[in-house]
C-alpha cells in the first residue's frame, strides 16, 4: 500500500467510526468477561492488550480475535491527530470541535500514563496504632528479617514472583539458600491431617496448606502460600517453614487464629525464625509493603450507621500526619468523598473491619496523572457545549425567524 | 368552541390529577387517616405508618392493598390497624403470595387457583418454612434456585407479618392499657424483690412472679418489634433515637417512667379491641398534638408522605400518558388542529404532574432526584417528556407528543415494577451520601438515557409510520432526521460530561478514575455509540435511514447500560440481580432488533414510499 493511501485512511472518519465500533464490542465483551474471570484478568486480556487473543477449547494455540484496549486506543489517538493535521484548521466554527479532541486526547493520554504509573495500596490501622508504610493488596513479598540486632531489623524483600519461577533464591546478603518446595498462588489453611514430615518446623507442624483455585470475585484475594526449605552454606537443611499472609496479615490472620485449636494457637503466636552464623532470621510471606517518609496514626474512627439499621452512613477516621524530617504534626480528617492528599499520595477512607470497629481501612492511591480527567472534562465539556449551542441557536433563529 | 376543547380536556384532567391531593375517605369511625399519618423509624428513616402497611404488603403479597373475600378492599392504614390490634382477623386475611409450583407442592397448597394464603393456613408449616429458607439463605445469590428464592421471600413475608403483629402492643396481651397500669404498680414492689432475690433474702414471690411475667414478655417484644414506634425522651441529644416498644418498656424498669407514647398506644389499641372509635380518636388525637408538640419536624414529614402515597401522582400520570399517546396518534389520521392542541395541552398537565410528584420526593428525602433505580425511571421519564414538549412547541407536529408520551408511559410502567420490591426512598449507603455528585453525575447521566431513548423512539416513529402507514410524507422525514440529530448531539453532551462526573467522583472516593467496573463501561458505550452516530453521520456513511437504525440500536445499548449491567451480578454498583427484569429486557431488544429490520426493508416495502413514490434520501456516493 503507497504512503498516501495509508494516509488517506489514517485521517479518514471511516477509521474513526471502525474504532469506536471495536471499542464498543471490545468493552461489552470485557464487561462479560469478568463474570467468568474476574474484574482483574479481564482488565489485563481485554483493555490492557494490544490484541486479545483466544484459545479455542481443548487446544494450546490461541489465536486473536479482537484488537486490544491499547491497540484502539492507539489507533483512535493516531487518526484523531492526523484527522486534525490534515482536515481541520483553527476556524471559530470548529472551535468546539477542537477543545473536544483536545480534551479526548488528554484524557486517553492521561489514562494511559495512569495505567503505568499508578500504585495501588491499603493502610489498615487500628486506633492508636501509627504506620510508615502501606500494604499492595494485589502483591506479596518473601520477607526475611534479620532481627539479631534488637534495635533495628535489617530486611531482604524477595517478590512472590519469584517464588513461582524460581527454585532455588540465592540472595547476596543472606548466607543461605531458600528452597522452593511448594508454590500455591491461592491456599487455604487446615489442620495437619497426617504428622508433619522430618524437619518441618513452626507452625507448619500443626497447619498445612492445600491449594484452591485463584479468586474471580471482586471482592475476594488470593492468598499464596510456600513451602520453603532452607539451606546453609554447606547445602545442609535447617528445616522447612510454610509462609503464607494467612499466617501474618493482620486481617486474615485472626480468622486463622479463631479456627485453631489451643496447641495451634500457641504454634501461630510464635515466630518463625531460624538461627545461622549467630544470627536470627525471621521469615514470612506478607503483602509487599510501601514505605513513606512520613507516617499516620488513627487517633478515632468513627463508624455511624442508621438508627435501627446495619446500613452504613458514615465513616470517618481522624489521623495524626507526623514527617520528622520536616517536623510536621497536624491532625486530619479522612472522611468519604474526603480524601487526604499528602506526599504524591492519597488516602482514602475505603474499609473498616468487620469484626473490630476500632480498625479503619484507608485506600492509598499515587498516581501523577490524577489531574487529567478534571482538565479533560472541562474541556470536552465545553467544546460539545460550545459546539451543539452555536447549532442550536441557529436552529431556533431560523424557526423563529 | 372547536378552540377550547383542547382547553377543557386539559382542565378536567388536571382536576382529576389534583384531586388525590386531599385526605382520603375511610369507611370506619376510627381516624384511619390520622392514623397512618403517625410518625415511626424504619430502615434509618421516619415515616408514616401507612408507609410501614404498604412497604410490608409489598414484601408479602407484591400489592400495597389487601383484597377482602367478599370483594372491596382494605387499605394499607386499616390493615396495618387490625394487624396491630386484633390479628386475630388479620390471620385469616389471604396475605401470602406462593406461586412457586415446588414450594406450593411442600406447603401442600392446591396446585393451581388460589394464589394468596392466610397467616392461617400457612401456620402449620412454619417449622419447614424456617429450615427451607435458612438453608437457602446460607448459598449466595448467584447460586440461588428459584425455589430457594421463594422460600426466602415467604419467610421474609411470614417474619415482617410476626415482627409487626408485636410492634405495638404484646400479641399476648388483650387489654393492654389494664396491663401498662399493672406494670407501673407492680414495677416497685418487683424491683424491690428481684433484688431480695437476688441477695438471698427472703422477696414476695407473687410480686416477683407476675413482674417477670411482664418482663419476659416485653423482652420477647423487645427483640420481635418491626418499626421504632416510641420517640426518644431527650430528642435534644439524639433525635434519632427511637426504641421499639418492648425496649421502650423494659427501660421503663430503670427510669420508673412509661412513656406517653406506649401509653397513647395502649389507649388506642383498648379501644379498638373493644369497637369504641370515641375513645381511640381522642387517645390518638391527644398523642398527635404532643407530637405536634414535641416532634414537629417529624410529624410534619409523616403527614406530608401519607399525602404523597394517596395522592399516587405517579400512577395518574400512566393514565395521563395513555390519553396523550392516543390523541396524538389520531392527529395523524384526521382532525389534525383539535387532537394535537388537546394532546399537547394534555402533556403539559401530565408533566406538570410528573415534575410535582418528583419534587415533592425530593422534599420528602432531602435529596436530588435520582437515589435510586426506581427513581431513575421516573427521571428518564421526565427528562425525556421534557424534550419531547420542546419538540412539539417548535414543530407541532405530534411527533414530540407521541414520543413523550410514550416514553413517559414506558418509564412510569417501569419504575412501578420497580416500586414492587419495597421502600423507594430508602437511607444511602456512605459513598453515595453525597448530594453533590448525585445531583450532578447521576442527573448528567440519567439525562444521557433519556436523550438517547428520545432519539431511538423518534428513529422508531419513522420507521413504524414509514412502513405500516402513509403519513410519512419526505418534509416529515426531513424534520425527523434533524430532531434525531440534534437529541444524538444532545445525549452525547450529557452521557459523556455524566460519565467524566462519575470518575471523577470515583476519583473523590477511591482513588479510582477508571475501574472498568460494568456500569462505567455500559456508560461508556453509550458515549461510544452516540459517537459513532455523530461520526457515521459527519462522515455521511450513512443516509437518514441509516440514522434511524442507528438510533433504534442505541435503545438496545442505553437500556444495558441501564438495567443490563445489574444483572451481571458483578460490580460496586450492581443494585442486585432481578430475574424477571430479564426477560423483560431481553424482549425490548428483541423488538428493538426487528424494527431495525423493518428499517432495513427496501423501499418497495414501506407503504408511505408507495404513496408518495418517493424514497427517502438515498446515501449519497
């Protein structure tokens, strides 16, 4: 195809209506989609692709079948710019036109660098506890602390994903090896039905965990858990542990304390730690953790239903915002619809706990492009206001007329 | 005189319209009304008791009235008295719809004829009832039969009817005003030998006994009693502190003090056990004025909703809708002047109707217009009447009266179904007790429905009176094809500023713009496919028929994006799954699609083409 022919396309409204009618279809099957897979991977396969791709049942080869989110996106963002290079010039009468597309073309760009750089994270506090850093809600990390010394802990985060790939993790600093033995991305935790095998330690001894299908539901996570055996540096075995959030988040973890019996408990509320070349290591799988330079503790969370009702009708957290390294100490109030903006970040009340209502739930978003769908509404906003009125003006001067 | 028909419809309808804004009549001595207006808290919310009757009715029998054996029927207000007071006639009342043919069969209900059982007639299977429906409580609502389903729902109904046959007086007690004097006599000497007891001394043991008589009862009501019927004592520290009656009574054990609240209710139930209405109105009269008294702001509501609920301005204006569609489609048979003006006249009454009945919701709640998917069809409805005047003041060619009208017919049929299911005006949940976003988000968005409904039954007017009759001459084309176009530039304003509005307050909420959750992505494609319009048409893909079916497909789009998205069972904002609602959407897209086909038939097909020998505009090259 000649140069000028593509062209001719790139900036053709054909293009355009093609596109939309893609994205149509594409946002209705992905809205479909997350019945049967959940909100997550429908969001990777159909609206965070290039092209979806398909696997016919009962074979392994896929085969694409709809352009992806990115792709349409891509392709409107192209056509629309080149539509503007070569058709449109900046008459009064296209004015609203132009603000439109402009606005569009923030917006889908603004998303787009949202998609990339938006870190997503819970901060759960129970009143009177403060926190440097928030939990991703999505990611765990193998956490191994060195706790020898009791005035700070040195800590080696080791990615779950690595857990999945990987069989064995050699970490510089750390003088031992960590054996994969098992990797479930979704478990669940039961009292040991058969005695543990040779060298299983903490609670492993009382608990094991078994496998179950990731989540679909919205409202559901996974929770992984591993089976890691340690070796030293003369490939001798220390034993193996089972690591899981079951076993240290501090939401989950109660549900599995309530479940086990009395020796169980004691196993549970005990550390999981080793010892080699005199030093103490701690080990456990927990949600990946984000630090801040600065931290938050939840003075009173307020939690008001409607008389007579279990319907919620507000909540409220008042937090003390404390950043030694400027000295600021102020107190703020995180309401619904009234979230705190500090930092690069924002807190959110999200979430309280259920089951104890000294404890609130703060969604902490960052995301640098937070501001481009105001500007792009406004916008967009204007330019079809502007747009249709100027129409609608003549049309009512010529009836009246 | 040909002039002012059009005028003297209007009017007389209008009468019509305003005459449910008066005290309804009650066969019966007793003040049913004052009554029904009584202000209690339910579900977070103070309202009239005659707003409990109906809400209750509706989760046992789907109808807020009750139908008598011998014809006639009880209102709400009535009903809820004899439930209250004398249930032993309310127990034979044919109060509990089983449809389910397997639950009927456990039940051993006749398998077909009677659709609505008694209290009585069900009370043998309570115990079965109960287990059913406990273990079909415990799957979730996904993996629900409809068996399971109809159990919950009879068992709901069966408690509701338990809950509110001890609301305001012990079912056990017969003359409760007697036994409130007792209680106050013997709340001394019980106390004083409760705690004898309790030190192991010596006490009264006919003290003790027939106070804890009391106590237990009162503690059972206590836990059974439906609406908080006794205002709070400090209203200045809380005054949303209302208790039940049993709460109320068991706290009178520490403060020494019945509340006059109980007592006026005891009054009143005395008297209606014992068929003196003199003495119920005065005991009801006199709790009314300290009510007035004490708690005007509430009062005052509660009257002002038992209005609303008789005056039903919803309900007059399907009929109102009904008139209008019909004078408008004569106009187009003959007689064009008389019929239009006497439809257009009529559509400004109906929607001053609708528009009062909207606001008078909104004063009730305190909130913008649309809370919830009911009150979104009454504003679908409205906005899109609202066009359709417009429409028909600048064309007054009965296109926009016909349109209006029947959409506001649709909308109201809708949202009625929709009342079925219980309180409309019930409390918001946290992240939506925002006035703001609701009266800009929600109402941009519900606008977008509207509009784009607008443009799809304009497309279908074409269609249908372009094949089926020959009144579609090609001027009327024309102006159809610019009315299409102009609601399409319409809805694409406020679908997408409705949409943007609706991250952003995700944004607000959640940190979350865009969450690709099923409503944000029925709202998109709506934008996206009014876009495409917009585009097809810029573009001249496509001719005036083109344009039409467009429209008519944006219906199918607009109403998944309404009701479709709730029944994927996914998503922050799904409202809930409804089975019935189903079927019924899926239907309007049936239809919807073979209209588009009827569009799609060559010209030779469509009888005004044939009459007039002229297609409309061929898509030009």
């Amino acid at each position: 195809m000649d140069l000028k022919r593509f062209l001719k396309i790139l900036c053709s409204l054909e293009l355009t209506v093609v596109c939309l009618a893609f994205a149509i279809i594409l946002v209705f099957v992905g809205t479909l989609a997350q019945v049967e897979i959940g909100l997550y991977a429908a969001q990777a396969r159909y609206f965070r692709s290039f092209v979806v791709l398909w696997n016919p049942p009962g074979t392994s080869f896929q085969i694409p079948v709809l352009p992806g989110g990115y792709l349409i996106g891509g392709v409107l963002l192209a056509n629309l710019i080149a539509a503007h290079i070569k058709r449109f010039g900046f008459t009064k009468k296209k004015a609203g036109i132009l603000m439109v597309h402009a606005g569009l073309i923030l917006l889908l760009a603004g998303q787009l660098a949202t998609d990339i750089l938006q870190v997503e994270s819970a901060m759960r506090l129970t009143e009177g506890q403060a926190k440097s850093y928030s939990e991703s809600q999505r990611y765990n990390e193998l956490a191994v602390l060195d706790t020898t010394n009791p005035e700070y802990n040195d800590v080696v985060a080791v990615p779950e994903h690595v857990l999945e790939t990987q069989k064995a993790i050699h970490q510089p600093n750390l003088p031992f090896t960590i054996q994969v033995r098992n990797y479930y991305p979704n478990s669940d935790p039961q009292s040991r039905r058969s005695s543990a095998a040779q060298g299983t330690q903490g609670v492993g001894q009382r608990l094991e965990f078994v496998q179950s299908p990731r989540t679909t539901r919205m409202d559901a996570r996974d929770v992984p858990a591993a089976e890691l055996e340690i070796l030293d540096s003369k490939a001798a075995s220390l034993g193996t542990w089972w690591v899981s959030p079951w076993l240290c988040d501090e939401e989950l973890f109660p549900l599995v304390l309530d479940r086990a019996d009395p020796a169980t408990r004691a196993a549970l509320l005990q550390t999981q730690s080793f010892k080699i070349d005199s030093k103490t290591y701690e080990l456990s799988l927990r949600p990946r953790r984000i630090y801040l330079p600065f931290f938050l503790r939840l003075l009173k969370f307020s939690h008001d239903r409607y008389m007579g009702t279990d319907i919620p009708k507000n909540f409220a957290s008042r937090v003390q915002l404390v950043r030694p390294a400027t000295q600021e100490d102020r107190e703020v109030l995180i309401y619904m619809n009234n979230p705190l903006r500090y930092g690069g970040q924002t807190f959110y009340q999200a979430s309280f706990d259920k089951r104890d209502p000294r404890v609130t739930i703060l969604q902490v978003v960052r995301n640098p492009g937070w501001l481009t769908p105001y500007l792009a509404c406004c916008l967009v906003g204007a330019g079809l206001l502007y747009q249709f009125l100027t129409h609608l003006i003549g049309f009512v001067k010529r009836r009246t007329a | 005189m040909k002039k002012s028909i059009p005028v003297i419809l209007a009017a007389v309808l209008a009468f019509w319209a305003a005459s449910g804004l008066r005290t309804p009549t009650y066969k019966s001595d007793f003040n049913v009304a004052d009554f029904g207006r009584l202000p209690v808290l339910l579900e977070g919310r103070v309202q009239p008791l005659d707003s409990v009757a109906r809400n209750s009715l509706l989760i046992m029998r789907g109808k807020q009235s009750v139908l008598l054996d011998g014809g006639g029927q009880l209102s709400p207000s009535e009903w809820l008295m004899e439930v209250t007071m004398k249930p032993e006639i309310a127990d034979d009342r044919k109060l509990f719809r089983v449809d389910h043919p397997d639950l009927r069969g456990m039940l051993k209900l006749p398998i077909e004829g009677q659709k609505y059982f008694s209290f009585n007639e069900l009370k043998g299977q309570f115990e079965e009832i109960e287990k059913q429906a406990k273990r079909a409580d415990k799957a979730e609502a996904q993996a629900q039969t409809t068996f399971d389903k109809a159990v919950i729902k009879l068992y709901t109904g069966l408690t509701t009817y338990h809950r509110l046959k001890n609301s305001l007086r012990p079912e056990v007690s017969d003359n409760f005003s007697q036994e409130l004097v007792e209680f106050q006599k013997l709340m001394v000497p019980g106390v004083a030998a409760v705690r004898l007891r309790e030190a192991g001394k010596d006490y009264n043991k006919e003290d003790f006994d027939s106070f804890l008589k009391l106590v237990e009862v009162y503690d059972f009501v206590a836990n059974a009693a439906y609406p908080l019927v006794v205002p709070p004592v400090h209203p200045d520290v809380r005054r949303d502190a209302w208790s039940n009656l049993g709460t109320s009574l068991l706290e009178t054990v520490q403060s020494g003090q019945i509340q006059p609240a109980v007592t006026w209710y005891a009054a009143m139930i005395t008297a209606y056990r014992q068929a003196r209405p003199e003495e119920f109105n005065r005991a009801l009269a006199d709790y009314r004025q300290w009510l007035g008294a004490n708690f005007g702001r509430e009062t005052s509501k509660s009257k002002s909703e038992f209005l609303f609920h008789n005056w039903e301005p919803f309900y007059r204006c399907i009929v109102l809708y009904l008139c209008v569609f019909l004078l408008g489609c004569a106009s187009w048979f003959g007689a064009f002047q008389l019929f239009n003006r006497s439809a257009y006249y009529l559509l400004l009454v109906t929607f001053v109707v609708h528009t009062s009945g909207i606001v008078y919701r909104m004063v009730l709640e305190g909130r913008p217009p649309v809370t919830n998917l009911y009150s979104s069809a009454l504003f679908v409805g409205w906005g899109a009447v609202l066009l359709g005047l417009i429409l028909e003041r600048f064309y007054r060619d009965s296109i926009g009266v016909v349109m209006a009208s029947a959409l506001g017919f649709l909308t109201q049929i809708i949202a009625h179904n929709l009342s079925l299911d219980g309180d409309t005006m019930q409390m918001l949940r946290a992240v939506l007790d925002t006035n703001f976003w609701l009266a800009t988000h929600v109402v941009a968005i519900t606008l977008g429905y509207a509009s784009t409904f607008v443009a799809g039954f304009l497309a279908i007017l074409y269609v249908v009176r372009g094949v089926f009759t020959r009144s579609l001459a090609e001027s009327t084309g024309k102006t159809l094809t610019r009315m299409v176009y102009g609601i399409v530039c319409f809805a694409t304003l406020f679908s997408f500023v409705g949409t943007i509005l609706g991250g952003i307050w995700a944004d607000q909420s959640w940190g979350r713009f865009w969450g690709w959750d099923p409503k944000e992505n029925g709202a998109l494609i709506i934008v996206l496919w009014n876009a495409i319009i917009l585009h097809a048409r810029w573009g001249r893909l496509v001719g005036e028929r083109g344009l039409m079916n467009l429209a008519i497909f944006g219906n199918i789009v607009t109403s998944f994006s309404w009701f479709g998205v709730n029944m994927l069972g996914v998503g922050l904002h799904a409202y809930g799954f409804m089975e019935k609602a189903f079927f019924w959407l899926m239907a309007f897209v049936v239809s919807q699609l073979l209209l588009i086909i009827l569009g799609s038939l060559p010209n030779r097909y469509w009888a005004s083409w044939r009459a007039n020998h002229l297609a409309p505009q061929p898509h030009p090259a």
